[in-house]
C-alpha cells in the first residue's frame, strides 16, 4: 500500500490535482478539469507513465463534481494507493496564517472572512476544500498560501502610508504568487547557490503576474499589495492605479462598487489596452497596432516594478522568469531585459513553475511535524 497526498489547485472555471506518494513525492497522477460551471467542460487524467482519460462532465459540473471524477479516475488506476491528506492553494491568509495549515471548521471561517480581499480566487478555493471534506470524510485537508513567502517582511515594504489605525486593522500589502516563489528559491538553492545567496527579482508572470525581490532565498519586497489587483497589469487586471481614479470612477461617474470592480478584475490589463485579448501568444500573433501597444505597455511596467524590486536590494543578481508567460513568451522576456540593461549585468534565466509541488512540501513537512503522517 502507498500512502499518497492529493494537490489540488483550483481556479474559477478550473481543478488541477496531482498524487504525490508521501515517500519521496514521487508524482504519480495528474489531471485537470477545465470549462467547469460551463456548458461543456471536461477533464483531462493520466497516470504518470500510465493510463490516460479524457471525461466529459455533464454541463454546469462544479469542483465538487470535477474532484469526485478525479478521485474515480484515481481509484479506478491504482487501488493500492491510499489517499492520507489533501493539499489546497488558498490565495489569501491575511495576517493570521504565515505558514501552511490544518483546515479546521475555524481555520475555514476565517478564511471565508478574506474572500472580499482575493474575489476571484478564494472563494473558488475554498470550494475545492468543502468538496474534499464532503467527499474524503475524515482525510485531513491542508491549506497552502500564497501570501505566506511574504508574510516576514519588514514593515517598511509591507506597510501602506495609512494611519495607524486602518493599519491595525489588516489594510497592509500582503503580496501573493508565494507558492511559485518558494519554487524559484527551492530551485535555484538546488540549482544555482549562487544566485540563491545573492539578490533575485523573480518574475511570475502570467494571466495573473507579480514580482519578488529576493535576497538570499526570502522575499523582500513584492509588486502586489493588500489584494491580487496591485502592481502590474495583468491579463484582465488594471494593476497598479491612482486611489484617486477609482474614487472618481464612483463618485464623479456614478458606478456603483460592483461595476468598478468588474471593470478592474475582469475589464483592464492586455485585454482593456488591445480591446483584443487577455492572451499574450494571441497578441503577439496580431498585426493590429493595439495588440503591439498593449504588449509594450506591459513589458514597460514589468521593466519599471523590476527596477524598483532590485533598488529594495540595492542591486541586482539575476531576473528569473516563471509562469506562462516567463516561461514561454521569449519575445516579452528580452524586451524586458533590454530595458533593464542599465542596472549593469546580471543573469536571466526560466525556471518552470511548479506550485503542485511545492505545495507538497510543504504540506508534507507540516503533517510530519503534526504527527499526521507518523
């Protein structure tokens, strides 16, 4: 019998899962559902070095419905692995949760309490968590943060300029993407010491994208603030913005709070600029002037936050890319280093990122010292 761990990664319309054997988490399977709440989504499921399936869910399936196929492909592969623990990405943990954690009924309250902070995320990945008390029963669940890699840092570089008693009140910088930045630190401290030891600007740049200052493998300083709307644009996100405009936005044009939010979450960033697409290979195989302005806009924005993340450490080491768009669209990443030339020499590299796996780390890590896994 294998014990194994469960990974789930869930989105708004998405599950992506992986089973890690608890001894040595070797991978073992993975799958992901996509289309979900939609008229026809589907998942897609293999075995590593194994069988593979291809499930049509019925319209409108949920995560609920997605997880409860992922589990019959598994079980229907392998009856001798024995399912311990399910790990879940959970955006947001506000200043209550630094470090990975057990999901108990008041850890999850809580975290419902942060959805208004993440809207598109948490309440998506907490949907994951119920289905997989509902289903699993007595299988311990373990959240897995995304602001958690920032949660040490300096007042200096997490503070708002607020009064002290909104900041009391949580209104802070958080900063997100921390699982695929502890990947970066895991792999280039395995990898690449040197650069572990010296000073990094990650980039985690995809539909969703932010930077990292990191010096000597802990973060010092990143581009998103109290909510996943901060810093660059993004594909449907505006990024950073003038307080001031949003103000205006409701109260010189009278749009209500619900209006303004869909206008900066699911309106702005490359799809707002190109009026075309949120999708940078659909973009960068466009003609259209707006699709060109769009790209140079955000490669521009990337290249300005950069240079503010290797002033947080008074210097640069290495840029090092993740995410769908570091990994893939080489075009973007040499605008970007071309930019940043001026700051004097430094390597840039891609690492492929891989959240599944550390959040099996970590969960891992947290069940052994717990005692779950002993």
């Amino acid at each position: 019998m294998i014990d194994t761990l469960l990974v789930l990664n869930s989105g708004s319309s998405s599950l992506k899962f992986q089973v890690f054997s608890v001894d040595g988490l070797e991978m073992l399977a993975r799958g992901k559902a996509v289309r979900l709440g939609e008229a026809a989504p589907v998942m897609d499921a293999e075995v590593v070095g194994g069988a593979s399936e291809h499930v049509e869910l019925a319209p409108g399936a949920d995560h609920e419905v997605a997880l409860s196929a992922a589990l019959a492909f598994v079980d229907r592969r392998d009856a001798a692995w024995r399912m311990r623990a399910v790990a879940h990405r959970v955006v947001h943990g506000g200043d209550r949760f630094v470090d990975p954690v057990i999901v108990t009924p008041d850890v999850f309250d809580a975290l419902e309490k942060l959805s208004p902070l993440a809207p598109l995320h948490q309440p998506h990945n907490l949907a994951a968590v119920s289905a997989a008390q509902r289903l699993l029963g007595d299988v311990v669940s373990v959240a897995c943060f995304d602001t958690a890699f920032h949660a040490r840092r300096e007042p200096l570089f997490h503070d708002f300029a607020l009064p002290r008693d909104l900041r009391e009140r949580g209104v802070r910088r958080y900063g997100f993407h921390g699982l695929s930045y502890h990947w970066v630190e895991r792999t280039l401290a395995a990898d690449h010491p040197a650069l572990h030891a010296g000073r990094v600007v990650a980039a985690h740049l995809g539909n969703g994208a932010s930077l990292c200052a990191m010096a000597a493998g802990r973060s010092v300083d990143t581009t998103m603030g109290m909510t996943a709307l901060d810093g660059l644009p993004m594909g449907t996100r505006c990024g950073a913005l003038d307080a001031g405009a949003v103000l205006y936005l409701l109260q010189a044009l009278g749009m209500s709070a619900e209006e303004v939010s869909s206008a900066l979450y699911e309106r702005s960033g490359l799809l707002g600029l190109s009026e075309l697409s949120n999708d940078v290979e659909t973009l960068l195989a466009s003609t259209d002037p707006r699709a060109r302005f769009a790209l140079a806009f955000f490669e521009m924005r990337v290249a300005q936050f950069a240079a503010a993340m290797a002033a947080a450490m008074g210097g640069i080491d290495a840029l090092v890319f993740t995410g769908g768009i570091g990994e893939h669209a080489a075009p973007v990443r040499r605008a970007i280093v071309e930019r940043l030339r001026f700051l004097g020499p430094f390597e840039a590299l891609v690492v492929k990122a891989n959240e599944e796996r550390v959040m099996a780390v970590e969960a891992t890590e947290l069940l052994a010292r717990t005692g779950v896994l002993g």
